[in-house]
C-alpha cells in the first residue's frame, strides 16, 4: 500500500506494480474548505505533525506561495486532477482496478465494502 501522489519522486513504478487505485476525486471547493481548517486547527493548536513539523501561519501566506499550504492545494488540484484522469484512460494500467470516489457516500460505500 502507498498513500499520496509520488510521480515525481518514483514516477510510475507504484501503479506499474499496483493492482488498485483510490483516488478521492472530491470537488474543489471540499478539497479547500478541508485544506484551510485543517491549516487553521493546526496553526492554532500548534500540534507536532510528522518529525517534529508543526503547521504554522504561514499556511495562509498565499504571496508565499512556497510556504502555503493553501496556495499548493489550490495550484495543484488541476495538475492532479488531469494526472489520474490520463491515467485512468492509460492503456498502460488497465491491469488497475480504479476506485474513484466522488463524495462522502462514494467513501462510505468503498469502506463499507473494502473495510
């Protein structure tokens, strides 16, 4: 199992020798209002992330834009989009079983099954 989007570190490699896909194809405006309250909780809260990280104020810099959390999840949502749409139509990985989940009754319905 592998979470998150790692084409840039490893290219293809997880989906050549995976045998599923979950993408969480949720709306754009879920994606930010999820994205900014968990950069808001987190600034305010100031709780250890991963290695000892804590999210700051900064997150909310968006004329920082390497420092934004906000920024990158507002950037990044169409690049990420197009790269699971072309890969879903990819002759390449038909050998993958796509689960594309939509809303949260898509989520509720993929655990309910898979979990």
């Amino acid at each position: 199992m592998i979470d998150g989007n790692y084409q840039g570190k490893i290219g293809r490699l997880a989906w050549e020798r995976a045998d599923a896909v979950v993408w969480l194809d949720l709306p754009r405006w879920q994606v930010m209002r999820q994205v900014v309250t968990r950069t808001l909780i987190r600034a305010l809260d100031r709780r250890a992330l991963w290695n000892g990280n804590r999210e700051s104020w900064a997150g909310f810099a968006l004329w920082r834009r390497d420092e934004s959390v906000i920024w990158w999840a507002w950037t990044s949502y169409p690049r990420v989009k197009r790269m699971y749409e072309t890969a879903l139509a990819d002759a390449s990985l038909t050998h993958l079983k796509w689960h594309r989940l939509r809303d949260r009754k898509d989520l509720e319905n993929f655990l309910e099954k898979w979990l």
